[in-house]
C-alpha cells in the first residue's frame, strides 16, 4: 500500500543548479571607496608623494615671488641666495656648533621636564586625591608663557646654560604632567574590575594595568611636548645668549641677512622632523601592540 503510493507521486524535474554569479546578491559586493571619502586611508608610498609634493609646490612658489622680483631680497631671499647663506654659515662660521647647543639645550631641558612629570602624572591621573591637590596649581601654570619667565630666570640663574634649559623645563613639565594624568586617568574601568577580581592589589592595578594601558598615550605625549620645546629654547637663545640657533637669528636680524634668518628656521624644522619621525618609529616598535 505504501509502495503504491510512492508510485503515484508526480515526478518533479531537478532545477538547474543556479549560476555562481547569481548565488551572490549584487549589494553583497562591497562599493569601492573613493581616495578621498572621509577618514579612507591612503597608502605608504602615496603618503610620502603628497607630503613631497606640498614641499615642491612651495619651494617653487618661494621661488617665483623671490627669483621674479615680485618679493624685494631685503624682505625674502629666495632659496638660491638662502642655500649660498647656509652653506657659508657651516664653512666659515662654524653653525654645527650652535646646532649642537640647540639641540643640548633641547634635550636636556625636555628630558628633565620629562623624568619629572612623568611619575607626577601618573600619581594624578591614579589617585584622585593626588590629582584634587595638584591639578589647580598645575593648569593655572600651564597657561603661563615660558617667555614671561625669562627675566627672572636670567636674575636667578644668569645666562649660563642653566636659564636656557629652565625655560624649557618650565614650557614643558606642566603641559606633560597634565596631559599624562589625562591619559592614564581614561583607563578602562573593566579592565580595572577585571584585575581587581582576579585577586590584584592596588599597587598591581597601578603596575599591571595602569601603566600598561596608558604607556603609548604617554610616549605620544612626549612625542607632541618636543616638538613644543623647539619653541621654547629659540625664545631662550633670541634673549642673552651667545650661541645656537636663536643667537644666529638675532645677529642675522640685525644685519638684514634674511637668507641665514630662513636657513635657521629651515634647520630648526628638519632636526623637528628627523627626531619626530624617529620617536615614532620607537613608539612603533615599544607598543606595536597597541595598534591591534
């Protein structure tokens, strides 16, 4: 009986098997962005093109409004005489000199700045105690301009070497201490509970957790706050100095000579560049893991 049945269903003709092409819906295929739709990466080597290509383009619009007379070389040199200017300044000046103290003066200043407000930033942005105490004075000093404290500096310390890097400590260590406490502050607060709940103790939270989280926060921090400090140490050495870059300029200033007066800045922003690529490149390689 059940075998008679069977018999008399219809028979139903197997369906062609549909193409590969309509299997997948055609809004399943993503669209192709744009090179320049919103927030759309764009490659290695397309970066390093645009960003020599705004450099081409404004060494030839210098070179237009110096060589073609529209700018007076009183006011603008252009950057034949500005290379003529630099090449001079080494040969017979001695200029590595004043950019060895400038970059002294730099480093010196910023890492000093840096080994204090580091560990002070850290207390703040931890313990809200910490941050309730110190933060008022801090934020009130961080709008003070370093410049303002020159006269004094040069009253307590004179002109030596010791003025110059004050200034720079002083520009520098109020905005990292604030800036790291903000950073380390942010933390997640899972990751908190979390470590909190696998049996961790304050100090643990603080040296497994904390500070982990916030070390590539910090180490950008550090990369930002030096290239502030190239501002500081030229408003250093424009007042009562006798050598770097700073020097150079004013006695460039005084004589007119605004082909060195460029070339100084030119040095000033490629030693800025070369060592704001190469904290990158360290942050890079210390936490590659905070870019996953």
């Amino acid at each position: 009986m059940q075998a008679s049945s069977s018999k008399a269903l219809p028979q139903v003709a197997p369906r062609a098997a549909a193409p590969a092409s309509a299997a997948t819906p055609q809004a399943a295929v993503p669209a192709r962005r744009r090179s320049l739709a919103p927030l759309e990466p764009v490659s290695g080597r397309a970066r390093v093109l645009l960003g020599l290509g705004f450099f081409v383009a404004f060494v030839l619009v210098w070179s237009v409004a110096t060589l073609g007379g529209f700018v007076p070389p009183t006011f603008l040199a252009s950057p034949v005489t500005m290379l003529k200017e630099g090449w001079m300044l080494f040969a017979e000046f001695g200029f590595i000199g004043d950019v060895g103290m400038t970059v002294w003066r730099v480093f010196g200043g910023f890492l000093l700045a840096a080994v204090l407000a580091v560990p002070l930033g850290i207390a703040m942005g931890t313990w809200k105690a910490v941050e309730a105490f110190f933060e008022p004075f801090v934020s009130f000093c961080r709008y003070l301009p370093a410049s303002a404290f020159i006269p004094l500096l040069i009253l307590w310390a004179g002109l030596g070497e010791m003025q110059k890097l004050l200034v720079i400590f002083i520009g520098s260590f109020f905005q990292i201490v604030l800036m790291v406490a903000v950073t380390v502050g942010g933390a997640r607060r899972d990751l908190v509970e979390a470590a909190y709940t696998l049996g961790a103790k304050s100090r643990g939270i603080v040296a497994r957790v904390l500070i982990p989280g916030a070390a590539p926060g910090i180490a950008e921090t550090l990369r930002l706050v030096l290239g502030w400090a190239w501002t500081y140490v030229i408003v250093a050495e424009l007042i009562g100095s006798s050598s770097g870059i700073g020097h150079m300029i004013t006695d460039s200033q005084a004589l007119l000579n605004t082909g060195q007066i460029i070339f100084g800045i030119i040095v000033i922003g490629v030693i800025g560049l070369v060592s704001d690529f190469a904290f990158k490149a360290l942050n890079r390689r210390m936490f590659a893991w905070a870019a996953l």
